[in-house]
C-alpha cells in the first residue's frame, strides 16, 4: 500500500503509526484516513503487536482536519461533516479503542481539533513538554468531535471541558497533566527515550491482561457497581486460566522475573 501521508512499521511486538503529513502539521485528508485504516486493520489482524504507537512526523502531533480539504466557494455546496465523521473519525476512534492492545500516544508538538482528540482516544499519553492541546473546533463554528464531548468531561469535569471546549485556549502539556487529561509530560530531550521505555515496558507485558484492563475501565463509566464487579468476575476468570497469570505467579514464587508471551 502506498504510505506516503502515514508511516508504519512493526518489528519486536510492537507496531508504530506515525502521522506523515509536517508541512501541513499532520493535518487529515481522506487519504491519511484510508492509509490509517488500513495500517490499524494489519495491527488488529496481525497478532504480532503488543502494544501500537502513534506519533506524529516534524514539530506537530496533529491540526485536525486539513482545512484546505473544507473551503466553499460561493454558490457551491459545503462538504457534508457528517458523512466525513461517520466514514473517517468515528471509526478511526471505535477502533483505537477496541483493539485489544495497549495503545500509546506520543504527542510531540501541538494536537488541535481531532489531532487533540485521537490523542485523547489512546490509552495512555505522553507529551513532550512543549507540545500543546487545543479544542480548535468553537472557532471555527464546530463541536468538538472524535470523542471530545465524551472525554474531556470524564478526564477533566464539567466546569474544565466547558472552558476547554468553548474558548479553545491552548493547554501545555504540564497542565495536561495537572489536569488529568493525560499520563506523563516529559522534557523534549527525554522524550523519544522515555516514550521507547514505556513502549518496551508495554511489549513484555501481560497482553491479555492488559486487553482485559482496558476494557473494564473503558466499560465502568457506563456500569453500574454491580455490573463492573460482575465483569471483573469474568474477566479475571478468564485470565486465572491464561498462560501469563501462570507464569506470573510461577516467576513470583520462584522469585525471578516474568517472561510473558502475551497469551
Ligand atoms: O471537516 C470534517 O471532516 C469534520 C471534522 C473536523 C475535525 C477537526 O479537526 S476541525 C478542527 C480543524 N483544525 C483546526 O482548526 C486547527 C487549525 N490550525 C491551527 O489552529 C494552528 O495551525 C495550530 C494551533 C495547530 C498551530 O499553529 P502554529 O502557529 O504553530 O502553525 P501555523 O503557522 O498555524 O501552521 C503551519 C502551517 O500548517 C500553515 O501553513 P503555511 O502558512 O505554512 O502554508 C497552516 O496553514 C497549516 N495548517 C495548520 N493546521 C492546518 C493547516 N492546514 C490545513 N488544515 C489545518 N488544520
């Protein structure tokens, strides 16, 4: 396939997409949407990775939609967003979320509009210390989409993704963190390393029980107490008969490290 508007490679577990668009800050055209999908299918079907990457190429993370792909000329129709959402954004999010393998999202400059909220949509952030968030969307008359009406409230309240979301500020990656919107900021000249450790980390870990972790957490904040204790049950049963929950405890006894296969 040709991969020019993304990069994508995968050797020793883990699968890295990176955004290929600088001079255009990595903004998305419906091309970068469809190398995307395909890349995310080879990870999902795969089996090889235990963990995906996604960063983005030059000094941007990602400005969202390529705006140059929305100007309407007098007389002419707009494109309709929708149609663009339904084909593009929302699977591209339903995605990151459902594969079954830790996805970590290396934000390494400014992520605007969707750019801020597919970095939202992984499971866990890193940033360097100058890259910057920004929900760009009220200026242009839109909402915030890819998720960002369902993320910004639970990671950061009402009161915070109201403001966010209505004078779209930009918000550094310290107060990110402050915030709880997400994981880690680093300063930038440790940031390639620290985001190869945590990918190192990730790679050797329990993938079946990290697949299960995500799923329960993305699951309780429409569970109630019950219902969540009821898929803790079965999800730990599950695993109680995996190779790694045996090799765990068996390398705790023993007292040496684990070597877990991901199974
Ligand atoms: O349309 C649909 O399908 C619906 C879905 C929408 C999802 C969305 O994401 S809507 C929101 C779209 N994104 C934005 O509104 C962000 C627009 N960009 C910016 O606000 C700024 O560029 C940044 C804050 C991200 C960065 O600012 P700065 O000063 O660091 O860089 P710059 O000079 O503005 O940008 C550098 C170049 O990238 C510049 O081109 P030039 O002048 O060098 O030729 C700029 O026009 C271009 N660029 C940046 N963002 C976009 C873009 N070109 C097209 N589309 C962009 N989104």
């Amino acid at each position: 396939m040709s991969e020019e508007q993304i990069r994508y490679e995968s050797s020793g577990g883990i699968a890295r997409i990176t955004l290929n668009r600088p001079e255009r800050l990595n903004s998305f055209t419906t091309r970068m949407h469809a190398e995307l999908r395909e890349a995310l299918a080879r990870v999902a079907s795969g089996g090889e990775a235990r963990v995906l990457l996604v960063t983005g190429q030059g000094r941007a993370f990602c400005a969202g939609q390529d705006l140059s792909d929305r100007a309407v000329a007098p007389g002419e129709a707009p494109v309709d967003l929708g149609t663009s959402i339904e084909e593009n954004y929302r699977p591209l999010v339903l995605t990151l979320r459902e594969l079954p393998i830790p996805v970590v999202c290396a934000v390494n400059g400014v992520a605007a509009g969707a750019g801020a909220n597919i970095a939202l949509a992984c499971d866990i952030v890193i940033a360097a210390r100058s890259a910057s968030f920004i929900q760009a969307f009220c200026k242009i008359g839109l909402v915030p989409d890819s998720g960002g009406t369902f993320f910004l409230p639970r990671l950061v309240g009402t009161a915070r993704a109201m403001g966010l979301a209505m004078l779209g500020d930009k918000v550094t990656a310290e107060q990110a963190v402050s915030w709880g919107l997400i994981w880690k900021c680093v300063d930038d000249v440790d940031f390639a390393s620290t985001t190869e450790g945590l990918l190192a980390q990730l790679a050797q870990a329990p993938t079946r029980g990290l697949a299960a972790i995500k799923r329960a957490l993305y699951a309780s904040s429409g569970n109630t107490l019950a219902q969540q204790l009821d898929l803790e049950r079965d999800l730990q049963r599950e695993l109680g008969y995996s190779a790694d929950y045996r090799e765990g405890v068996a390398a705790f006894l023993e007292k040496r490290a684990p070597r877990f296969a991901g199974r």
